[in-house]
C-alpha cells in the first residue's frame, strides 16, 4: 500500500484500502472528493429544475448481479414509468443486454429510452424503430472469437457463452471463483492477441469477458442524447447516470466531457454514481441497488 501511495502523484490528497481476499485482494485509492450519494441533495436538484436527463445501467444497478431471474420487479418498472411521465424527463435504459430482452422487459414502459448491447442498438420509445451503429457493422470477427471463447468454456465448469448480435460474452460467474478468474484472465489476454488487427474490442467486466466492436461505447449513447437535448434547444440542467461496471465508466466520462461544452448556458447539475464503493470517474457512490 506505501508503494502505490509513493507512486500516485496526488497521493496526498487520497485515501488507500486493501480489499477482498486470496486471487480477488486490491489495493484502491478514492478521492476525498469522492463520497455517498445524499437523498436530499439529490432530491433538492431534481425538485428546482426542469430539462432532466436519466441515464441507467441495468445489471447491477436496477437488478442486484446475484439474482438469478434478471427481470424487473414491478416496483421497478413503476419507478421507470413515474419517472418517465414526467415531461421534464428523458429516461434511458443504457445496458449491455439484447434488444430483445430488453423490448420484452420494459414493453409497458412506453416513453422510457433503450439502448442495448452498449448502444449498438438504440431506441427512443417504444413507437421509434431501432437505430443501428452502421458504421461497426464488421462482425467477421466473431467468427475466430467463438471457437476460443468455446475451447474454454469446455475447460472451465460453470461457465457459458452468450451470443449477442454485435457480441460475444463469456460468463463464469458459476464456476469456480478463482480457477474462473485466472481463466478470463488469460482468455482476455489470448483474445487480445488474435484480435490485434481486427475492428473489436475486448473488454472484462464482472465475471464476464466480452468481446465488441471497435467504438460502441454507453459513452456515445449518454453524448447522443444529451447534445440532441442541446440541438432541439432544451440543454439540460439536471444529468443523473448510475451504473455499476467498467463499461458505465464510459458514461460517467462522457456526461463530464459533454455538458462541458461551449453552447450550454449554464452547467447542469450532475450526479454520476457507481453502486458499491470503487475507484470510479463517478463524483458518487451507492452502497447497493436498493
């Protein structure tokens, strides 16, 4: 732990944990700056402004990454439909999940926005088609990604591949702890190397490595709806995005970098919140979904 504080240029002004156990034990360093969501403070925001926007993640965020069934309780999806009513609101869903599951999820939320697959696929409600990246439509690569991501799903007991339209993701949230740990390390690593000179992306999230194209990032999703916000005269002045992985991380960065931009009249209020108590670009933290 003295050796990442000597190594941290601004060490002074952070404070350093060692956390987990066996293969899962880090050392972090947080911000002071970096502290718990308050309810008031965010309510107090919510309350004195009027052109809001919502961006959430849904594993981890909306439905704990433990539970089995990954549908949305029926207090979530009043939650969503309550807050999407509201005009002041543009609502989205930003999520690595399929379009499909998603559809099927949130059919009765009809004004809430959806973007899947990290916005490889986006939608605006649920009377608006479904927008493409075409610019990513290179899939060729998934063809040399299955057969690796196959050969260590045979190796490793408990995991499982998921094929998405503009993905491929290998799970081992059921395998072994820390057998499936050293094994996404080192199918990241193998992946990496045959997709050198390919137009994708590899990327390991919890208990997942995921493979994507090149670009598609939540990022884009929260920047697309915020400067279309900007362009049709109404810039926010109110951002919330909550999310729990690396690839909210893309948001959080995004939200600062837009709403930093000349044509606003004035900065909104932002609350960019990881769940759980992490080394993230996000200003706050949630203990957990609930």
């Amino acid at each position: 732990m003295q050796d990442l504080e000597r190594a941290c240029k601004d060490h002074y002004t952070k404070r350093c944990w060692g956390i987990g156990l066996g293969l899962g034990f880090r050392v972090i360093s947080l911000s002071h700056g970096f502290r718990k969501l308050s309810i008031d403070h965010i309510v107090s925001a919510y309350k004195r402004t009027s052109r809001r926007a919502i961006f959430l993640d849904y594993d981890g965020t909306l439905v704990p990454q433990s539970y089995i069934n990954k549908t949305p309780n029926p207090e979530v999806v009043s939650v969503l439909n309550s807050l999407c009513n509201d005009t002041k609101n543009i609502v989205f869903i930003v999520s690595g999940r399929a379009r499909d599951s998603l559809n099927e999820w949130f059919t009765s939320c009809k004004l809430l926005g959806l973007a899947a697959e990290h916005g490889y696929f986006l939608r605006w409600n649920s009377d608006s088609e479904w927008e493409t990246s075409h610019l990513f439509a290179d899939l060729d690569w998934k063809q040399v990604v299955l057969p690796v991501m196959q050969s260590y799903t045979e190796a490793t007991d408990g995991s499982n591949i998921e094929v998405k339209e503009s993905a491929l993701v290998w799970h081992h949230q059921d395998a072994d702890p820390d057998f499936g740990s050293c094994q996404a390390k080192e199918l990241l690593d193998h992946l990496e190397s045959v997709l050198a000179n390919e137009p994708a992306i590899v990327k390991r999230g919890q208990h997942i490595v995921e493979v994507k194209p090149q670009g598609v990032t939540k990022g884009l999703v929260a920047e697309k709806v915020l400067l279309n916000m900007v362009n049709a005269g109404n810039p926010p002045d109110f951002v919330m995005c909550i999310g729990d992985d690396r690839s909210d991380e893309d948001m959080f960065e995004s939200i600062l970098s837009t709403v930093s931009c000349p044509s606003l009249p004035s900065a909104p209020e932002i609350f960019a919140c990881t769940v759980g108590r992490k080394p993230s670009k996000a200003k706050y933290f949630l203990d957990d979904t609930t």
